[in-house]
C-alpha cells in the first residue's frame, strides 16, 4: 500500500514536471514541496539567511529554466535540485569568498561514529580534532560525508548531486573515512 | 576551501522560512533566463551566415595570389623550420589544403579560435580558482563559533621563531636530506602544549629537532567556541631544507 501510495507521488510528480515544460506556473507545486529541504540545505552550507534566500530562489529558477533537459534517471526530482543547490552554494563561496560553514554537533552524528568504528576514547579525541580534521578534506569530500551521513542520502543519489558515479561516490566515501580514522587513531 | 566551524547548524523554524518564500522571483528568474538564451541563440543565427559569407569572401578573394603566394612560400616552409605558432596552426588544421601555404587563411583560424579560449577559461576558472577568503573579524566574531588554537604571538611571529630555532641536524647533512615532518600535538584548555607526536617522519634526527622546537613554542591561546576555551589538537609541517 505504502509503496502503490509512493508510485503514485512519483507519477504526480512526472506529471507536474512535464505540465511545468509548457506551463511554468505548475511548477508552483514543486516549489512548495522542496523549498524547505533545499533552503535547509543551503543555509547549513551558506549560514546567512539573505543568501541563503537569493540561493534556494536562484536554484529552483534555474531548474525551471532547464526543466526541458531534465530526463528521469530513476531518481527523485530533488536529487536535481541538490545537484543544482550545491553548485550554486559553492559558487557562492566563490563569487563572495566566503567560508563554507560546518557544524561541528553534525559529526557526532551515531551513523558516522559508527561508520568511523571509534573506541569510547576515541570518541573525545575525534571531537577534539574536528577542526583540523576537517580542514584537511577538500569540499567534495566533506560534501561526500554530509550527504550520506547528514541528508541520508543513497549513493546513487550522492554521485548524481557531486556529478561523480555511484560506485566513484561509495568508493571515495569510504577512503576518506579510513583516512579519518587512521587519522584519529594517530592523534591517540 | 575554507570553513568556518559552528557549534550547530543555524536553527530557523519551518513558518520563518515558509515566509521567505517568493515563487514569483523564481518565475521572473526563470524567464530571464530563457529570454537571455533566446536572445543569444537570435545573435548566432544572425552571426553564422554573417561570418561564413564573410570567410567565403576572404577564401575567394586569396587564390587570386595563391599561385604566387604558393611557389615562394613553399621551399620557405621546407627549410625554414615553423615557428611554435605555425606548428600550432598547423596541428589545428591539418587537413586543410588552402589553409598551409596562405597566410590569410591562417590568420583567420586564429581568429576563430580566439573567441574560445575566454570560453574554456570561464568554464575551468571556477573549478580551480582558489578561495582567497578575506578574514573579516566581523564575520569571525559571531556567536555560536569555533576558533582554532593560535599562537600568543600571532602567527606571524610563531612561523618566525620556528625558522629561526629549527636547525638542520648536522649528523644528516652529508646524506642532504630535505623535506618535512608532520608533527600533531595538543593545546589543552590552558592553551599549554602536550603529546607532541610524529605523523610523518624524515628520520629520528629531524622527528627529535621537530618535537623540540615545538615543545619550546610558548603559549597558545586555546581553542574557543563562543569564547570558552576548549581543548583541541593541531598538525603543523616543519620543513627542513639543505643549505651550503
């Protein structure tokens, strides 16, 4: 029942999207359900709220400029939309030059703790190095740990967002925790 | 990249941001967007019949000296070795035959591929570009915020001092062995230096003259979040370079 329910989102959403190709006010649906995730989003990476605004508007402007290359790859409409949000959220840092915020309480995050395999002792440690343990990965990789651990993404839905393949995302999410950890293990 | 550490995520509730919501500047945006590209692809197709009736022009007016141009150039470009431009040309239309022995035509390839170089640099430069953060204090000095761990003196002066105090182990300089050790080491709340440790080390001489110059660093201010002290760890690289 749940999963005919979840399809027939799935349809409506289909069908809104190729309704918004000619009609670009349908697209008003779609606004209203992902403003709050992808405004979430980019204010946890950007911190500002006025920026924060100007980039969730720019994302969905922008998806509804290009919504007729939009192809259904098997994966959610928002998948697109986080592809979009990111590039624009990095831009930003660029254009701005201003830092990319990261919240520290993220990483103590059980899913990541127990990805990380960290003793009780290690624990501390980890949160005592965060900082410069973070500074040392690039934002792709940061990026790679956050949406898998943070926004729950799948992998498949993690490599479309940073424009890399599944396996390349799987791959690299699980070296840059082994480095993390050999890292942590060194500090201890 | 460079980060600037929160405690927490910056809370907003749901109706804050529900109020920010502005579908219509997502319409405007949208057709701005559309109408840009629309007016870009009217200027090509205006363009393209310009410039090719143009090339055409410049192509049938040449061969009139073509035969001329073509005897003197020819035994010209067998001795004389090409220029690092012509080679490039060359590579780039090889299978033109106008193209080798006129010059005009040439010319003109370079002018063609003039206009994309600005085109693949706009589209590398904000892959590589690097952020050059400016360290607004007014953007540091905010609530709800990490600090790292820095140096009383600044740290300015700290790189200073470890150039100055950093010796080269004698016993190594027959071997001339250069490059750095990685050393980790811990500022407690009290912003004291402890559990110096080697991550990457160049042998025991340079690892004992790393730890010992970072032991005699004086005081750190300790990391902060919201201006309490916290205890944190640092990694630094201590280069040591061969001279004489």
């Amino acid at each position: 029942m749940d999963s005919q329910l979840a399809n027939k989102v799935e349809l409506d959403e289909q069908l809104i999207i190729e309704q918004s190709k000619k009609d670009p006010k349908r697209f008003g649906a779609i606004y209203e359900k992902y403003h709050e995730p992808i405004f979430r989003f980019v204010y946890s990476r950007v911190g500002q709220l006025e920026a924060s605004k100007d980039i969730t508007s720019s994302v969905f402007y922008k998806a509804l400029a290009h919504i007729r290359k939009y192809r259904d790859q098997g994966l959610s409409f928002s998948s697109w939309l986080y592809r979009i949000a990111v590039n624009e959220c990095y831009d930003f840092f660029r254009a701005q030059k201003k830092y990319r915020t990261v919240a520290l309480e993220d990483y103590m995050h059980a899913d990541l703790l127990e990805e990380l395999q960290l003793e009780e002792d290690e624990k501390e440690i980890w949160m005592n190095s965060l900082p410069s343990l973070l500074e040392s990965l690039d934002s792709k990789d940061l990026e790679l740990i956050e949406l898998r651990f943070f926004e729950s993404k799948s992998f498949k839905d993690v490599g479309f967002i940073l424009g890399i393949t599944e396996n390349n995302a799987k791959t690299r999410t699980y070296r840059v925790l082994g480095r993390i950890r050999k890292e942590v293990r060194n500090f201890s | 990249m460079k980060y600037r550490f929160v405690k927490k995520r910056p809370e907003i509730s749901t109706e804050e941001i529900n109020s920010l919501r502005d579908f219509d500047s997502v319409l405007k945006g949208s057709r701005r967007i559309l109408d840009f590209a629309y007016k870009g692809k009217l200027l090509w197709t205006l363009t393209i019949p310009v410039a090719i009736v143009v090339y055409t022009l410049v192509v049938n007016q040449t061969p009139v000296q073509e035969p001329q141009d073509h005897e003197l150039n020819q035994p010209a470009q067998e001795e004389v070795p090409a220029t690092p431009l012509q080679e490039q040309e060359a590579d780039e239309e090889p299978k033109k035959p106008e193209a080798k022995p006129e010059i005009q035509p040439t010319e003109s390839v370079a002018k063609k591929a003039e206009p994309q170089k600005p085109i693949v640099e706009k589209l590398e430069q904000p892959l590589e570009q690097p952020t050059e953060d400016n360290e607004t204090s007014e953007e540091l000095i905010k609530e709800d915020i990490y600090l790292k761990a820095e140096p009383k003196m600044g740290f300015k002066d700290f790189y200073a001092f470890i150039d100055n105090e950093l010796t080269y182990p004698e016993l190594a300089r027959k071997d001339s062995i250069q490059g750095h050790v990685k050393v980790l080491f811990s500022i407690d709340k009290a912003g004291a230096v402890s559990g110096v440790t080697v991550l990457e080390s160049l042998g025991d001489l340079f690892d004992n003259e790393a730890i010992r110059v970072i032991k005699r660093i004086p005081e750190w201010n300790p990391a902060t979040f919201n201006g309490e002290p916290v205890p944190s760890r640092m990694s630094l690289k201590l280069t040591f370079k061969f001279s004489k």
